[in-house]
C-alpha cells in the first residue's frame, strides 16, 4: 500500500528529527544545522519540507527554546510569515505556522513574529475552519503569541481575529482548532475591557459555555473554563450572558473534578464571579452536588 508506506517514512522522518535535536541541539554544529534550513524556505520546492524540519527541529522538550532563538537569529522568522501567503490550502503555510507556533513560545520572538508582520496572515489561515490544518496551526500560534504579551492581543483583535476564533469554537470538545482557538480568546480576554466585549458581541458566550460540557479532564474546557472566568470579572454584562447561555448548571457540573482540578477551581471563581448566588444554589442542588465542595473550591 503506498500510502501506508508514505505514511511509515514520514513517521520515521519525524522520529528521527527529534532525535536529532534532542542528541545535537547543544552541540556547535546545532546552529549551523538550523540556519541551513532558512534558505529552503525561500524556494517553492523545498519550502514546505524546510518549515517542517523546522518545525519538528524546535520541538522537543529541553532543545526547544535554544532552537527557537537560533531560527530568530539566522533571519527564519520573516521567511516563514512569507510562507503564509500561501493561504489555507498551502502545504507550505501549514507548515510555517506550526514552526511559528513553536517559535512563539519566547518573548523575543512573539514581537519579531508580530514586527514581521506575522499577525493578519496568521489570522488569515483561520477562515480555513475546523477541519484545516493550517487553521489548527494559526491557531496555535496565535495563543502562543497572545500570552504574557498585551501588544499583540491588540494586534490580534485589530487584525479581525475575533469573529473567526469564535466560528472555530463549533468544531466542539474534539476538535483541537477549537481547543487552541478558545486557549487564544481566554488569554486575550484577561484584562482587556475592548476584547471582552469584542468576544462577547462575536457570539462566543453560548460556544464557550458548550465547549463545558465534555468535563474537567478535557482541555478544551479548560480553555473555555478560562475565557469564560476572564469574561466575568468585573462585567455584569458578561455575567448576565454566560447565566443566559446556561452557563451556571455547565459550571456547577465541572465541581466535581474537586479541589485538585484546576479546572474545577476555575470554574468556582468563575461562579464567584457572577453574583448570582440564588441561581449558583439552586443548580449545586439540582445537581445534587455538594454545596461545601463549591465553598471549599471559592
């Protein structure tokens, strides 16, 4: 079967270049290896093949951060934003953006990504939808971008992204796009009044509610859990929209992972948050949950 043969050697390619990174990434050699590689994403044919090594090449736990600095520093970071050009449908791009979502993880590199001009065609590749790959990568590397760095949240809301993170929320608990997109609206919604009401107006309150329901032990919950815990502080408007969207019993429900869930405490302040103790009381009750536990966890 030629296809489960392509299948073996591309899983074999992926084996080997962690392996590579993980035995040589302190070595020498190592940044030599990773600037070889910028050049190929300059050229059609070997574009896409590049952006993945990259990608796979920064990957690995305890290599990922010196890679992440070696690619800034050889000039990889504008090379692979131009890649995402290339639209949803690219190869190439998918592949830019998963190396980008990687690369994010470091300060310096979030603003070279954001000063390459990295933010709208990232947030471009999103209309590709739930089922796109080069979707699921923006989106990852948009959550990547957005953490600890309030710069590009504004960015990222001034280039459209809002509506369409939301639109991926309807891939549901099993989508990973829809994961990584409620990971972004939770951490662009931490503190910023503008972007809260812009998540909210977008529709996301009914969406995030839904992404509950799958328990504490998902993290697209955990990402939802967050985005809406965000959403309620100090907004009565919010709040009033997550109770309508049925947010309180979903809330309620994720109590039981207990007090060494995260995701349980979230979802307690999240509750505490929304002074509505009437109706906070009336679903532990139906639920036949434990009122202390939720006091225990606020």
């Amino acid at each position: 079967d030629p296809v489960a043969a392509a299948l073996s050697r591309l899983n074999q390619t992926v084996e080997e270049l962690g392996a590579l990174a993980e035995t040589y990434a302190s070595s020498e050699a190592w940044p030599q290896a990773i600037a070889s590689l910028i050049s190929p994403l300059a050229a059609p044919a070997t574009a896409a093949a590049a952006a993945s090594a990259l990608s796979y090449l920064s990957e690995p736990a305890g290599v990922a951060e010196n890679s992440h600095n070696i690619i800034r520093e050889a000039g990889g970071i504008p090379p692979l934003v131009a890649l995402l050009a290339g639209g949803a449908e690219s190869v190439a791009a998918e592949d830019a953006a998963g190396a980008l979502f990687n690369v994010a993880a470091t300060s310096a590199n979030k603003e070279a990504i954001r000063e390459a001009g990295g933010i709208p065609p990232l947030v471009a590749l999103l209309a590709g939808g739930v089922e796109s790959g080069a979707a699921e990568n923006a989106a990852a590397a948009l959550w990547n971008m957005v953490i600890g760095c309030d710069v590009n949240s504004d960015a990222i809301r001034e280039a459209g992204a809002i509506p369409q993170l939301v639109a991926l929320l309807a891939g549901g608990v099993e989508s990973k796009t829809a994961e990584n997109a409620a990971g972004v609206l939770c951490n662009m919604a931490s503190g910023n009044t503008a972007t809260c009401d812009a998540i909210r107006e977008a529709g996301a309150v009914p969406q995030l509610v839904a992404l509950l329901a799958v328990g504490t032990e998902s993290g697209a919950a955990e990402n939802a859990v967050g985005a809406l815990a965000n959403l309620a502080i100090d907004c009565d408007v919010n709040r009033d929209a997550i109770r309508e969207a049925g947010g309180i019993p979903s809330l309620v429900a994720l109590l039981a992972g207990g007090a060494a869930s995260g995701v349980a405490e979230t979802a307690a302040d999240t509750l505490k948050e929304m002074e509505h103790f009437d109706a906070v009381l009336s679903a532990v009750a139906s639920a036949h949950a434990d009122t202390a536990a939720f006091e225990d966890l606020h």
